[in-house]
C-alpha cells in the first residue's frame, strides 16, 4: 500500500502459542495512516493472533513490531506509548467490558494515563458522543443492549484517542440495522483522523467499506487494494473465502456488454436498482468498490 508511511507494522513477525504449532510465520504487515483497512481470512486462519500482535497483547516469538519506525519495547514506557497508539477492541464487548457504568468503563483507559480529571471527563464525553451513547454515559453495563455494549467497547477504546483503532469483527452479532450504524460511527471516526482496521470475514462488507485489504493465506499474507485483491480468485480460494456479491454482478453485467472493462459497477443492492433504473445503465450513485 504505497504512498502513506506506516503507523504500526510487524516486520518478518512469526507466532507460536506454547506447544502448538506456529500461527504466523515471517509476516511483514503495515498499517498506513489515514486508510480504512480489512483484514480477511479463513477462520483460524490467524486473524486475531495478528491484531494481538499489533496491540502488544501477544510478543512476537521472531520479528519485530514498529510505531512511527521505532522498534516497541515491552517495559512499562514502550507499551503505554504503544497503547496510545494503537487501541484493540475484541470480538466480544463481554471481554472488554467491566466497570459498573459506561462512563465508569471508558475512562478507565485515560485514567490509567494519570490524566487530569477535567481532561479523562473531555474525553469520555467526546468518546460517548463519537459512538452516539452519551445517553447512555450512566447507564449500567448489564442493561444495555448487544450493539450498545458493541459501541460501549469501542467508546473505551476511542477515549484512549489512538491514531490506530483495530476492531475484531465488529459487525459480528449485529443485525443489518445495527452493522449500518456502527459503520456510519467508523465513518466519523475516519473523518476526524482515526486510521481504522477491521478484522472480518465478510467480503461484502470489506469490499464496501475498506480502502485496502490484507488477505491472510496459507503462505503469508497479501495487502494491495480492496477492489482489486478481492477479484483474485485464486487467493480467495487459498484464503477460503467466497466472491464478494459486488463482484459476481459486476462481471455477469461485463459478460452482456452492459459495463464497460474497466466501468465501476454496483457495489450494494440499493446501487445495483439505481444503476438498472437509471436511463444509461451507470448512474453518478454507483462508487467503484472500496470506495466510500
């Protein structure tokens, strides 16, 4: 992913949990600043080991992992500049959540920097109001809803003001009203400065959503475009993954002659009646995928 330096990168990173086999090996992986990227793979395919890495949750057994072309030390110092760096949300906020309230949860992280408190109750507030829940800042944490609790995690993290925000599968649970919310909250994030990396097995939603993606395969790891790595059919298939929707209408429309070689197509379902109800066929509404 040319033309943007990394804010956070492994470099030649392998991984082994103790007496198993290894899970990653000699993986080099950067996160450009300012790109929303997908992280795809199959399942088990070492996803979430490669974002734990990234968040210093898991050391890699070889290999090194950089911020801003520094080398991270794991001491005290080297983790807290890294956690303001970079913020993991998990696959499930039950995992992430604990304090009594959601105020209490998300200013746990601030807290913990020694920050005034005027500067931890700013944050809170900015948090609560970037994930849309600052209703819900004195709300117990055992009676809010799944993707209340989804948001409430994210809010935590978001306190910490990372210029990195890794998700695991933040879609996952979610019904399709919910997902179109959280992604419009990703949305705002990206729009004031948050780099954004989604760990997913939905192609769709890659496909829609992302600038790049990193496809995790058997051999290593692929990153480059979203469009273009998700129309290689050969890595979906080492990565066990299916074609995206987007893609499949896109080359039947080619096939008839109704778009052009190199003509963005559909990328939704919403997209795809505009594009037939309009007069040429391609109406202005159709993005090229990955964007927007």
């Amino acid at each position: 992913m040319p033309g943007a330096a990394p804010v956070v990168e492994l470099r030649g990173a392998s991984f082994a949990y103790e007496d198993g086999p290894e899970v990653l090996s000699g993986v080099d992986f950067a996160v450009p600043e300012g790109r929303a990227l997908a992280l795809l793979g199959r399942n088990g395919g070492g996803k979430t080991t490669l974002l734990r890495l990234l968040s210093g949750g898991l050391r890699c057994t070889a290999g090194r992992l950089r911020v801003a072309g520094e080398d991270v030390s794991y001491d005290r110092k080297g983790l807290t500049r890294l956690r303001t760096t970079v913020q993991l949300v998990v696959q499930d906020p039950d995992d992430q959540l604990f304090a009594a309230s959601v105020g209490q949860d998300v200013s746990f992280g601030p807290m913990n920097l020694g920050l005034p408190e005027d500067e931890v109750r700013a944050r809170v507030r900015e948090a609560l109001e970037a994930l849309d829940i600052a209703a819900l800042e004195d709300r117990p944490t055992h009676l809010l809803s799944y993707g209340q609790r989804k948001r409430a995690a994210i809010a935590g993290a978001v306190a910490m003001r990372p210029r990195v925000l890794i998700l695991d599968e933040p879609t996952a649970g979610l019904d399709p009203h919910g997902q179109e919310r959280l992604l419009a909250v990703l949305d705002g994030l990206r729009g004031s400065g948050t780099t954004v990396v989604m760990a997913t097995h939905d192609v769709d939603l890659a496909l829609r959503w992302a600038d790049d993606a990193a496809v995790l395969v058997p051999d290593g790891l692929r990153t480059g475009p979203v469009a273009e790595l998700l129309a290689d059919a050969d890595l979906l298939r080492a990565a066990r993954l299916r074609r995206p929707w987007a893609v499949a209408v896109a080359g039947l429309l080619r096939s008839r002659g109704l778009l052009g070689a190199h003509e963005a197509g559909p990328v939704t379902a919403e997209e795809l009646d505009a594009w037939a109800a309009a007069p040429t066929g391609t109406p202005a509404a159709a993005a090229a995928p990955g964007e927007g």
